[in-house]
C-alpha cells in the first residue's frame, strides 16, 4: 500500500527536488509516495502531442494505460517512475504504438537511465556483481545486455567494412572454440560463430551480401589453414594477409629442431661458472633472442657456436634475417624473402628447407601482410579481453552469454553513465 508522508507545502517542494535530481526531460513529477523499500515517483509528460518512437507526431490516442518503470536507487530507496502511456495509432509507421517517453526505451521495464548502468558496469564486473549494485538479479542485468547488444546486431554495422582479420578463440578451458572476425580500420569485433571450421567463417562473408563482400579489401589470418579456403571461395578477390608473428614463429620452430640435432650431436661449449647443461639453456635462450638484445655471455656463446658448430650458427643467422623481413623498406620485401627462400633451401639444415617450402608457397600472403601493414594483432587482443571476460564470470555455461559480452565488450557498443550526460 502507498503512503503519501508529506504534507501538502513541503510536497510541492519535494516534487521540485525530485523532478530536478530525476532529470527527465520535459516531465513533470506529480506525487512521491514511499512505500517500505521503494519510492514511488508519479510523472507525466508535460506536452498534450504524443510522439510515436519512429518521431511522428499525433493528436490521436489510440487508448491509455498507467505502467511502472524501475529506476536508479536513490539512497537506500528503490525508485520506481510510474506513469500514465498513451498509445497511438500512427499513421507513419502504420500501427498502434507506445508513444516515446523520455526516460525509457521502447518496450523497455526500466529507466534508460537503469538500463545504461547496468550496461555500463556488466562492461567491467561479473554481471552479479553489477546486480548487487543496482539491487536486481544477473538475469535482469543479462537481459538488458541482450537488448543492447540486440538493438547493436540490427543497425548497419556491416555496411563499411573492408579489411577484416579472422581468428579462432577458445573457450570452456580450450575444449571449444569460437570463430572471430574484427574490423582492422575501427578495432571492432563484427561477428562471433560457434565453431571453428572454414563454414563458420564462410556463412559471415555469405551474410555481407555480393556488394559487402566486393567491399572487403583484405583479410588477415595465422598460417593454419581453416579459413583460407573460405576467403579464396567467397572473397577471392581480397587479399590474405598472413600475420608475421606466425612467420617469426615458424622460424622459430626450425631453429629449435636445429638445435636439438646440434645438442645432440655432442658439440661442447662451456662458459665458466656454468654446467654443460646450463650452458645449453642459456645457448637456447641466445638463439632465441634477437641479436641486439643479447647480453656478454649470450654474445659469447653464439661466437662460440659460430667456430664450433657453423650450421646451428647459420641457422641462427637464418632465424635473423627473416625477422629483418619486416624491418626493411616494404619495397624490398619481396627480394628480401626471395633471397632468404633460397638461401634456407640451399642451407643443408633440414628444419629450414622446409620451412624455405612453405614459405614459397605462403609467399604472396607473406607480402599481402607487408604491403598492406596488416597483422592479426588486433585479433590476439581481443582473444585477450575474451579470457578476461571469462575469468570475471567464472567459465560461462552459456555460450550466448559470452557471445553477447563478447559483443558488449568489443563491439564498439558504447555504454555511459547517466551521470556522464548530464
Ligand atoms: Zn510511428
């Protein structure tokens, strides 16, 4: 039951102070009554005209109904807005709609103000946490994140986009995986699938439609082959970028098998102070730094290995002049990686033959990635923010769940404070 505790002077002043602190525009607060926990805020529009939410104005009221919407707490209170909303038959859009109130969203049960915080805050705490906080469930703050993120997926968030870069993204502790696709110009994830097979990606440049997938320039991607055969079967146009971090990486790999053979083939090397054992470790952790970051006694070890063991040396130089690939000027790149192709092949260390192979045949996406400055580097960070919305929620059961914060959270969904605009 309500109770109206003012009395009829101070109840005027105290509907000036509340209108003021609820700040919705052109309202008027008629009443506050309280009830135990809640605060019960009677409003109205100040205008006659209805306003339908597609902007149409009107004078016909199609029919009236009084309806509750849930607000910010103030203090302690719970804040509850109730109003009279009128519908109107619209002749813009054709039918029988609500009519647009300032302080709440279409079809929406809570403030736009409420809605915005809940938003807000499951962007940076468990959605459980964000629930204490605004004295609701997880399942009402989840909800509302559906409606955003919903509202977000219908807009055309598609209709600009020209360089892409796709990648795999695991879940549930690495045993399943999600496809991944983010705009390079604008940073932003634009599509999340189940799965991580080519069809996945596929049926995301299916849905850009043919004037969407002209548009798309270029895709970058890592060297595994998943999705390469959906970019050449619907975009053959665009160019693949393969990331250089795997290149490096690939280089790596050789080298590593280089040195096992090297070790285990008896080669001595000794720094004083050092066991064989740890002399190795720090040979392996030599070969593996760039050369301008070593140390004294990583420099020494590696002129050690060039006297004693010239092909693990060589090998190292290889590793070296790869990674000098993405420093030299783009326009001697393609010289660059021919000459190294051939000097790995012609190299007799079995690693880096077959690694000259594959580069060969990845070649022009090796070049794609130079000339167009691309690398899947984005994606990497977003794969970043994924294990950290994981963590804050303790593994997500619901693949949907994650799918929409993956959405809130790097889609480029903007979420502020009511506090913010005011
Ligand atoms: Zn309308």
């Amino acid at each position: 039951m309500l109770k109206t505790v003012v009395s009829e002077g101070i109840h005027v002043r105290a509907a000036a102070v509340i209108n003021r602190l609820l700040g919705f525009e052109g309202t008027v607060v008629d009443d506050v009554c309280f009830t135990d926990t809640a605060m019960v805020v009677q409003v109205r529009l100040r205008s006659q005209v209805l306003v339908c939410p597609c902007g149409r104005t009107s004078r016909a009221r199609y029919d009236r109904s009084r309806r509750k919407w849930r607000h910010v707490d103030f203090g302690r209170y719970r804040v509850v807005i109730e109003a009279e909303i009128r519908r109107v038959d619209c002749r813009g859009c054709g039918q029988v709609r609500s009519e647009w109130m300032p302080w709440a969203r279409p079809g929406a049960r809570h403030t736009r103000d409420f809605e915005d915080m809940a938003c807000w805050l499951a962007k940076r705490m468990s959605k459980s946490a964000a629930a204490a906080l605004l004295g609701t469930t997880w399942q009402t703050v989840d909800h509302l994140v559906a409606r955003l993120v919903d509202t977000h997926l219908d807009s055309e968030r598609l209709d600009a986009i020209y360089r892409i870069g796709v990648d795999e993204i695991a879940y549930r502790r690495g045993r399943k995986f999600l496809t991944v696709v983010a705009d390079h110009d604008t940073g932003r994830v634009v599509f999340v699938g189940e799965g991580r097979r080519q069809d996945v990606f596929g049926r995301f440049l299916e849905s850009l439609g043919e004037d969407g997938r002209a548009r798309i320039e270029a895709v970058s991607m890592d060297m595994t082959a998943i999705y390469r055969g959906a970019a050449t079967t619907h975009v053959p146009h665009a160019a693949i970028c393969l990331d250089p971090f795997h290149v490096i990486k690939w280089a790596g790999e050789a080298l590593d098998l280089a040195y096992q053979t090297c070790r285990e083939q008896g080669v001595k090397i000794a720094v004083a102070g050092l066991t064989p054992a740890q002399t190795w470790q720090k040979a392996r952790g030599a070969l593996r730094q760039p050369a301008g970051q070593h140390d004294p006694t990583r420099t020494a070890i590696i002129e050690q290995l060039r006297r004693k063991h010239p092909r693990i040396h060589h090998a190292w130089r290889l590793k070296e002049d790869l990674r000098r690939l993405y420093q030299v000027p783009t326009s001697d790149a393609a010289d660059h990686l021919r000459r190294w192709i051939n000097r790995a092949k012609r190299s007799g260390i079995n690693a880096f033959v077959t690694l000259a192979r594959r580069l060969r045949r990845h070649r022009t996406g090796i070049l794609n990635a130079i000339h167009l400055q691309l690398s899947n580097s984005l994606l990497e960070s977003i794969n970043a923010g994924i294990r950290l919305i994981q963590r804050r929620s303790h593994g997500y059961a619901d693949l949907d769940n994650l799918i929409e914060m993956i959405h809130l959270c790097h889609g480029g969904i903007t979420t502020s404070l009511p506090t913010e605009t005011h």
